[in-house]
C-alpha cells in the first residue's frame, strides 16, 4: 500500500531545506491493540508501551533527522508537556530514546505522549518529534482524537524553563508503514517544526498492528513564558 495525503495542505512542508543527515527508514510499527473488550476508533492508533504488563516488545517509532543542532538543547531545555486543545489532550511527556534495532522507544503509559530526545528539541530549528498512542488494550489513550486535527488547530508545547510554544498546524499526512515517507517527515527545515506521531489505517488482527502511520505537521508561530 503506498502513502495517502489528507486533503489539508502541508504548508511550507515543500520549503524545508533537505538534511545532509540520513534518516533511517524504520516506520512506527507498533500500536495499541484494537481487539480488548473496550474496542475504539480503528482509524487513528498508537504505538504500545515497551514495560507495561502483558505487553510485547515494542517495535517503535521511525527514527527521525538528527542533523539539526538547536539552541534549546545547547541550554538543557526540554519538552515536559503537550497540550492539544481541540481534542483535549494535555499529557505530561515521557522522554524517549532508541531501541537496540535503532527504532524510537514508543512511550511507556498509555496515556502519556512521548518526545524523542535525539533529536531536535521543540522550539529550535528543525522538526521536533511527539508520539503517542491512541488506544490500548483497556480503551483509549492519548492521541484517539490525534485524526481530528484541522488546518489551523493549535498545539502548545511547555519546556522545562517554563516557555511555552505554539504550533499551529499545517495539515497531516497518512501514509502506509511499508512506504513511510522517511524524508518529507524528517528532513531539515528552515524554521522551527513539530511532528506530532501515531498510527492509523485498519487494525491487521495477524500482527496485531495498524497498517498506517499519521503524522500531524506543525509550524512554531508564538512563545511565551
């Protein structure tokens, strides 16, 4: 199956400046299981905790550009929370590394998005990276309501110096995990950008995964402290 793009526009997404950097074209495979007793939307899931009980190993997210230095990580600045409004998410943020086969480690609580801390941290030039699961074997997770995004729906990020950053979004893209589109995802842009990740498409009950990846894409518009 190859890449699908909602009809929402990816503003300034063709602009990035390509990375010298090389992605890895590891796809965020792993999601939450649609097949518990407390069932939901099959159109939008996420990627399953690495401890939690009963749970396999996970197989992780895409690794994403490392080429982009940031300022923000020069100071020790991190990502501690995400707050997406319109479908009322405000999670605490786990800090994410990489697995032994060089995949993301997906967050570890269900209910809880993750930032992948290799990389480029939110606020700093370059697409920041935020994943999170949508459902669980017990019902949903954070990012259920992550498909619903529209063009123009905001996205606050708090870091540990106690700004906050406003990204709005520029639209989505939902592509199969066998076509992930490792370089219009990852590659390096001009301007400070966030990737907000899970998984989509039907539930394949044979590998107990999503058969897509939905990527929110978003521009940094404001900060505040």
């Amino acid at each position: 199956m190859t890449g699908t793009r909602s009809h929402r526009t990816l503003g300034g997404l063709r602009t990035a400046v390509a990375s010298a950097a090389v992605c890895l074209a590891l796809a965020l495979t792993a999601c939450g299981s649609a097949s518990s007793s407390s069932s939901v939307d099959d159109s939008a899931a996420a990627p399953p905790a690495t401890t939690s009980p009963g749970i396999g190993a996970a197989d992780g997210f895409q690794d994403p550009d490392l080429g982009t230095t940031a300022s923000n990580a020069s100071q020790g600045i991190t990502p501690t929370r995400v707050t997406i409004p319109s479908i009322g998410v405000d999670s605490d943020l786990e800090t994410l590394g990489l697995e032994s086969d060089g995949r993301i480690q997906p967050p570890v609580a269900w209910e809880k998005a993750g930032w992948y801390s290799k990389g480029v941290v939110p606020g700093d030039v370059g697409p920041a990276v935020i994943a999170g699961h949508v459902d669980s074997p017990y019902g949903p997770a954070v990012f259920l309501d992550l498909v619903s995004l529209a063009e123009g729906d905001e996205i606050d990020v708090t870091l540990s110096d106690g700004t906050v950053d406003t990204y709005r979004v520029d639209g989505s893209l939902s592509a199969s995990k066998a076509d992930f589109p490792t370089s219009e995802v990852y590659k390096s842009t001009p301007t400070p950008q966030l990737r907000v990740i899970t998984c989509g498409g039907d539930y394949d009950a044979s590998t107990g995964h999503y058969v897509d990846n939905l990527v929110v894409f978003a521009t940094l518009v404001a900060d505040r402290d």
